[in-house]
C-alpha cells in the first residue's frame, strides 16, 4: 500500500467540440480501491478510456494533463503498451465475446500480457479460483451465460493479462442486487490478493462500500472526493447518489413495512 500507483492530473477530453472531462484529477495508490461516482454523461467511461488509450477508436482526445503509472507518463503510448504496463480493463457492457467460447474470452485476455505459459497458467487458475462456473462452462459460448456470469467472464479475461491495475467500469450495472453482491464480494477478493482498482459506478451505495476513497464526477468536472466513508455520511451524496430523502421517514417506512405483513405483496 501506499506506493505511487497511478496518477491522474488535470486531465482534459473533448470529443470534437465536446468537452467530456475538464482538469479531472485522481490518484489511485497502489494497493488502494478508488471510487469515480457519477450520474450518466458524467465522463465515467471517456475517463477509463483516457487511462487505457482507447480514446481515438471513439473519436476522442486528451486536450490536456498527465496521466501516469508510478511515476512513469502513459499518456503518450498506445493501448497495449499500457496493458504490458499492468492495466486492465473491465469495458462498460461487459463486451464478451458471445460467440466464442468462455475459454477463449479468457485466453483473449492475456493477448496483451508480458508473461510466458506459466503467468497465463497461474492467471488462469486465478480465474477459476475466483469464478468456479468458469471452468464448468468453459467450452460453451459465452453468449450462453447469465448478465452476471458475463460479468465475471470480463472480469476474468482482464485478469488473464495479470493487471496490477484494474479498471471496472460499471460492473453492477444490470444485475440483480443478489448477482452485484457477488461481484462485489470477488472485488474485495481481488483487492485482497493485492491488485489495485478504480471503480466507475452509478450504484454509489456499493462503491461506497468497497473503496476507501471516492470522488464525485459531475459533467466532466471532480466536484467532490474525499475518504469513502466520509462521503457516504455527507448529506449531499445521501441525497444525490445514495437515494435518502430522510433518514427518519425512511425509517418509519420501514417500521410501517415490517408491522404490516399483510402488505409484503407490495414489496416488488
Ligand atoms: N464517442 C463519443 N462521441 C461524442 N461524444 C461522446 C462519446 N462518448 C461519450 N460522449 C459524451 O461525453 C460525455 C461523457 O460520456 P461518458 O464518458 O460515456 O459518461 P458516463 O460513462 O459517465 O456515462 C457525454 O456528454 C457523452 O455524450
Ligand atoms: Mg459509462
């Protein structure tokens, strides 16, 4: 923990005329899980993309700033290169291959990678480790898996190049509360094993819960970051992002649920 990690400075995107992202800073130290909050259009995935270097293939372009991996300026090479540097990423819409198998989502994945057959063994296995259904699917086509299992197999093929870094734009987003708990939980696994994550997420009640720092992204700008646990107690991120109109009329409402179990069906 602790070590430079990747660092992000006053970084500028336009997409022609538009401008996406304006003097966005971050830091994602090593070791740490970094939250970037923010509503739809907020410039979430054109960040990501900047990091990656994938911004041409969207007509896109850093106008301004630095980004850099240990020290080290990646704002200039192309998108392998920042794949051999230790960065992978989880794209938004999972984007397997559907018509390929699950094996070879997973060994597409480690095309970038500096690693010989032992790394992509050891990778590999990690995977499994991590997402059992993997290995028991493995010769079927991905299309065949659930929103979720997709979710893992993206998860999976970005570990096959053995990342230090990943990125995950959105992974809970169209999943079932009990299928995003899940992919939280092999977040926190992750993390433990010692890669270091920049989470983007709209469910800022789950990022929230995993990073231990967080910023707010709003039309392009950084309007808000601090320690996690702080912005999950700040009014206006409870108001905004987490949904809490008032905390005591959400607890009556509770308490008028739970005294009434006749009305359970209402639920959804
Ligand atoms: N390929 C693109 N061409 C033009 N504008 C784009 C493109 N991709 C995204 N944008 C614009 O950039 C802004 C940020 O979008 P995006 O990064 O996708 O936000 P988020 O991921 O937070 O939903 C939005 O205004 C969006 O319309
Ligand atoms: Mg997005």
């Amino acid at each position: 923990m602790g070590g430079p990690g990747l660092a992000v400075q006053e970084l500028s995107v336009g997409y022609g005329p538009v401008r996406a992202l304006r003097q966005v800073s971050l830091d994602v130290p090593e070791g740490a899980v970094v939250t970037v909050l923010g509503g739809n259009g907020a410039g979430k995935t054109t960040l990501l993309r900047a990091i990656c270097r994938t911004l041409s293939f969207h007509g896109g372009a850093v106008t301004g700033g630095t980004v850099s991996l240990d020290g080290r300026r990646i704002d200039g090479v192309p998108p392998d290169r920042v794949v051999a540097a230790g960065i992978s990423q989880v794209p938004e819409g999972r984007q397997v291959f559907t018509r390929m198998t699950v094996a070879d989502n997973l060994r597409s994945g480690a095309l970038g990678a500096t690693g010989g057959r032992v790394e992509r063994a050891a990778a590999l296995r990690r995977v499994h480790e991590l997402f059992p259904v993997l290995a028991d699917r493995a010769q079927q086509r991905a299309g065949l898996l659930s929103g979720g299992e997709q979710q893992m197999l993206a998860v999976g093929r970005a570990l096959m190049a053995g990342p230090r870094m990943l990125l995950l734009d959105e992974p809970s987003l169209g999943l079932a509360p009990l299928m995003a708990e899940r992919i939280a939980a092999t977040i926190r696994e992750i993390s433990a094993q010692g890669t270091s994550i920049l989470l983007v997420e709209q469910n800022a009640a789950l990022a929230l819960r995993l990073a231990s720092r967080a910023y707010v992204l709003e039309v392009g700008e950084v309007t808000l970051s601090g320690p996690a646990a702080e912005l999950a107690a700040s009014d206006e991120v409870r108001r905004r992002y987490l949904g809490v109109v008032d905390e005591d009329a959400a607890a009556d409402a509770e308490r008028a649920r739970a005294s009434h179990p006749a009305l359970t069906r209402w639920k959804g």
